[in-house]
C-alpha cells in the first residue's frame, strides 16, 4: 500500500458545496477503490466504488455542516479531505 500525503492525487471540489461534489483523482489503478464521505461522529453516511478519474457524488440529502471525504482501497490510501455541505 502506498501512503500518499500528495494534494494532486484526489481533487475534491466545490467546497463548499451544496448539492454534489466531484472526485477527481490521478489514481492509476481503481480496482476496489471506495470513497466514503464521514461525518464527524466518523459514521459512514455515503460509500461510493471509484471507477473514472472524475466522480460526481450526490451530497443532496446530507445536512449542512463538515464532513470527511475518505478513499480506501487499491493499492493506495489516500489522506482524509474535509469539506462543508451548505
């Protein structure tokens, strides 16, 4: 597994964001790779399976406030990225 602190490999934007934010990432292999979106109690509150470089998640239904985006899997573990739900 290689540990990444590098910004450039997952791009999580707008944030803030209000109906869907977009996971962009440079990842070259996206087999069984995951984003998982957290609260901050660290509940799972969406799980999405990464497939393109560019990924739009519906945050829609999600309450307003911070939230930890999460990629797991693959062959990578990525840092966590907060972002805020308007």
């Amino acid at each position: 597994i290689r540990m990444s602190a590098d910004k450039n490999i997952i791009s999580c934007y707008p944030n803030p964001a209000d109906d869907y934010i977009i996971i962009g990432n440079t990842l070259d292999n996206l087999n069984h790779v995951y984003c998982e979106i957290l609260n901050l109690s660290g509940q799972v509150v969406i799980r999405k399976k990464l497939s393109n470089a560019k990924e739009w998640v519906n945050i829609s239904n999600l309450k307003s406030g911070l939230y930890i985006l999460s990629i797991e899997g693959g062959d990578t573990s990525v840092l966590p990225i907060k972002f805020s739900k308007l």
